[in-house]
C-alpha cells in the first residue's frame, strides 16, 4: 500500500531498533526488549518513507472475538501525511471483526472517534519513586503467596474472569519475566498481581482482586519490597487507586481513555481488574 513516497508493510524483529528511536523521540521509555516483548504477542504494520521507518503500530488477538490495538507512533517528520489513520485501519483490517480495544491520547481521539471508536472511561498513569509503604492487612481466611512458575494457567483463569478476554498466552509471556502474588480465600485463588521490568523501571500489572481493599493488599506486598526504585502502574479512573497510589510517591503523570470499536468484553463481577499489563496490551 503506498501513500506517495510512504509504503506501508508488515513490521518485523528487523525494525525494532528504528522503531524504539521512533518511542524514545516522544519521550515513551520502551526498552528494545519492551518492544521485542509487544511484537513476538502481537503483530503490526511498519510504515517506510523513503525507505526509513516513520510509522508503527500493533494489535494483539485474544481469541475470536476481541483484541486490543496500540504502539501507534509517527515520525515528526512524516506527520501530516495521513500514516496515523492508515497504519490504524491497517491494523483494524489484520484483526478482522473483532471488537477492538486502545487507549487513546489526547492527539489521537479525533481519529480514533472518526474510526468508530466510544469511550471505556480514563486510565490514569502512576509513576515514581516508591515510599516506604506498610502493609495493608487481610481479613481471616485470606493469605498472599509467590506465583509458581506453573501458575500460568491459573493466573490467566483469574485475569479471564476479570475482563472476559482470553489471554492465556499473554500470562504465558509474562510470569517467566515477573514476579507474582496470588490473593488466596481459604485456599482459593481470589487474586494476583504481576511485577516486572519494563521502561525506566519496573510496571506492575495486571492486579486482579475481587476488591479494592484487595487489590490494595496485593500491590502494597509488591511496592513494599521496591521502596526507593522507579515503579509505573496504569489504573482505571474507577479503581479509586490514585489517591493511594499518589501518597506513596507514585504520582499521577498523564492519562488515556480506554476505548472500544464493538461490544466491550464483560468479565463475571466476581473479581475485577484493577491495573493494566500495558496501556497497549489492555
């Protein structure tokens, strides 16, 4: 597909060093191996203008019938040209009939609007220094635990009832590089939270707990054990987190709208999601 000098093409390993200079120019701390880790889950388009990276992005299936969309990122140099919309109905073509999930930033939600996209509600991004934190203690019969290496299955159980999307892939990438807790309910698994290197630090998510006071429980048993290092965590406007999150030096530094082309997935109300994995990998 061409758009004058501009061809757009499937994004391969080759491109991931241009594409990470294309992050790093707007201020977006993705690591090499952060963007190595979004593309061997997903897939993408590259846009080339005269034949240099200028453009990306990248969607991720979870299943037949959902999938999310992100890592929309254009040069400077070849803005104005059209790429952005292209490379996303590129993306949109790829996932099919799925229904289609991004966070959006400020610049895009005029062309994620014209594309059909409604809003899911905020995402507000936490990120700093962590302070010493205390625990936050568990009612009778509740215990946290280490996430065994096996634990993938379970853990992508939890994350399913949470948001009704199967991601058990996405578990299966995640628990080698991250260190989780499980919440436990008289020996059930209730719970879990993934804490892992990511950007200028480390990212924790997802958190899924069946409640706030739960899903606060579980991060301060990570964040506890990171008093002093840089520390990210994505969260919906409606967790109720921020204010906690802001008072142990996570301060709130940007936001996203959640968004949705089709039917948003539905979790079971059982248990709820309470952190993001990425703002592009939902």
């Amino acid at each position: 597909m061409d758009h004058g000098t501009v061809q757009l093409r499937a994004l391969t390993a080759a491109d991931l060093p241009a594409a990470q200079a294309l992050t790093t120019a707007l201020r977006w701390p993705y690591r090499l191996e952060d963007w190595a880790f979004a593309l061997a889950l997903g897939e993408g388009l590259a846009a080339e203008l005269d034949g240099r990276l200028a453009g990306t992005a990248l969607g991720w299936r979870y299943g037949l019938a959902a999938a999310t969309l992100g890592m929309v990122v254009v040069a400077e140099a070849a803005q104005g040209r059209g790429l952005g919309r292209a490379l996303t109905e590129g993306v949109l073509a790829i996932l099919g009939e799925r229904s289609v999930m991004l966070c959006a930033t400020v610049a895009g939600l005029p062309l994620y609007r014209k594309l059909g996209f409604a809003s899911l509600g905020l995402i507000r991004q936490h990120q700093g220094e962590v302070a010493a934190t205390a625990p936050v203690p568990l009612p009778p019969g509740q215990r946290l635990r280490p996430a065994g290496r096996e634990g993938a299955p379970l853990l992508a159980a939890l994350d399913r009832r949470a948001l009704g999307l199967p991601r058990d892939a996405l578990m299966g990438a995640l628990l080698p590089v991250a260190e989780g807790m499980v919440l436990e309910q008289d020996g059930e698994a209730i719970g879990f939270t993934l804490l892992r290197r990511f950007g200028r630090g480390q990212v924790m998510g997802p958190v899924v707990a069946p409640d706030r006071a739960s899903a606060q429980a579980l991060m301060a048993d990570g964040l506890a054990r990171r008093a002093g290092q840089f520390v990210r965590i994505d969260v919906p406007e409606d967790s109720g987190l921020s204010p906690w999150l802001s008072s142990l030096g996570l301060a709130e530094v940007d936001t996203g709208r959640m968004m949705v082309r089709g039917m948003p997935p539905r979790g079971d109300g059982r248990v709820g999601s309470f952190a993001l994995v990425s703002q592009s990998l939902g």
